[in-house]
C-alpha cells in the first residue's frame, strides 16, 4: 500500500528520550472531500449529543419540578473547525503510518472543544503492542497573520502539546478513557452487541496505565507555503527536555506540512462555521 504521508526527515531528540519527524502530504482534490466528509460526520455525531443531552435536560427538568434548562451547545466557530480537521488529519496519518486507532476523541464527541486525549491507538512491535497516545495542533490563522517566523510558531505548539502529557493529566485522561469504555461494553451487554473489541482495548489501556507504558506524539500541522528543508531542525531547536514525560516515555515531535492545507482549511470554514 503506497503511503500517503512521505516521510522527508527525522531527528534524534534530547540524546535518544525523543525523536523528531518531517512529514509531507499532497491535500488533493480527493483528500478534500474527504476531511468535509469527516467533518460532516463529525457534525452528525454533535447533533445526535445535542439530542442526547437535551433528553437528558427534560427529565432533569422534570425532576426539578419545571425548572427550565437551557442548551449550552452552540455551533461551529472557525477554531473549532481548525482543531476538528487537526484532530481528521492526525487519525488518517496514524492510520497511514500503521498505526491502529482506538479512540479518535472527535468521532465521540463531535467537536476539537472537548477534553482529553486527541488520539488514542496502538502498534504492534513484534508480538507486542504498544499505547499511542497523540496531540494534534494545527496552525492556520496565526502563520498568515502574525509576524513570528513559521518555526517559532510550531515550536510553540510543540511546547504546549508535550505538556498536555503531564503524567497526573494523562493518567486521568486514561482512566476516563476507561471507564467510558466499560460503559460502552455494559450498553452492548445489555443490547447482546458483540463487545469482544471494546473488552481487549479497555483491558490493553487498563494494562498500559498500570505499567506506565506509552508513547506520546504531538503532531503539528502546516501549510507547505510555510515550510523549508529546514523547518523540523527549528522547530525542535530550544525546546527542553520533557523531563517528566520522557522520563518513563518516548516523544516523538512530528511536522506534516501539507499541500493546499489552507485552502482546505479555509473552503471548511466557509461551509460550515455556525452548524449545527
């Protein structure tokens, strides 16, 4: 199977705690339909919570002998829309790179907004699989508007997705991770749905938490206007060494620069920023 994410670069990171990677994409005509289409369902996945909350809002209500409940979700902003195809492009490169998802956040929950961990999935090595745990961080306004060059503005992101790993954050955002997964299994018990896939997950995630064993990726996005040979090399230049997270865990760093991503990006939000 021929790889869509080209691999330009990589780097040894902090003498072996972390490796940085350069990634290239073309964002065709093809791919395009293909992040709206995600979109799309991302938005029908919000409208059916919408309608699950709002059930739940009546019946608090009622409980409540008539006090009224206002609905608190609100449409799509343009930096949600900006996270949302983050969050898409980094599940299909997971997957390009093979890597096997578990829980892409935004395919539960409709929207980049919500908290917790971006991606979750696993690699086999040999007999053996292992935790991948992945941050998105897409830039698109803020490279064409600010005057920062393009590097600095990535490294910064590389900075804030790495302390998204705080290990005391990352062992919550696993252990809800968890317990989401056995109510799933429990709701498909009750529905005698086969939950034979969600049972090995929860028990893999369950396994690697009380091991502390994880890999943790923060994976930015880019258009290539932006990029140069150079621009991985920068970006990691002066970060510091994520004592804590690498500590126990490797970090990987990874720059996909992609072709027409701003236009994507844009034709996105034009189509969908304040749906519903």
């Amino acid at each position: 199977m021929v790889k869509r994410y080209n691999e330009l670069q990589s780097l040894v990171l902090w003498k072996g705690i972390g490796t940085g990677h350069y990634y290239h994409i073309d964002i065709n005509g093809e791919f395009r339909i293909f992040v709206k289409n995600q979109v799309k369902e991302a938005i029908h996945v919000k409208q059916e919570r919408i309608v699950e909350n709002s059930r739940r809002a009546v019946l608090k209500s009622l409980r409540e002998r008539g006090i009224e409940i206002a609905d608190q979700l609100s449409g799509y902003d343009e930096n949600d829309l900006i996270g949302l195809i983050g969050e898409i492009v980094i599940n299909d490169f997971a997957v390009d790179i093979g890597i096997e998802p578990i829980l892409p956040k935004w395919q539960y929950t409709g929207t980049s907004k919500s908290s917790g961990i971006d991606f979750v999935g696993r690699e086999k090595h040999g007999d053996a699989w292992e935790l991948i745990l992945c941050e998105a961080k897409h830039l698109h306004g803020e490279v064409r508007n600010e005057e920062a060059e393009c590097h600095t503005l990535i490294r910064a992101k590389f900075r804030a997705g790495i302390d998204e790993f705080e290990d005391e954050k990352t062992k919550i955002n696993l252990a809800n991770i968890i317990i989401q997964l056995g109510k799933f299994i429990r709701f498909g018990e009750a529905n005698e749905s086969n939950t034979s896939t969600a049972k090995e997950h929860k028990d893999f995630i369950s396994s690697s938490l009380k091991n502390d064993q994880y890999r943790v990726n923060v994976v930015a996005l880019v258009d290539t206007e932006y990029c140069n040979e150079t621009t991985l090399e920068q970006s990691v230049s002066k970060i510091s060494i994520p004592l804590e997270v690498g500590k126990n865990h490797l970090v990987l760093l990874s720059l996909i620069r992609g072709e027409s991503l701003e236009k994507t990006t844009d034709e996105v939000c034009e189509s969908f920023v304040g749906a519903i």
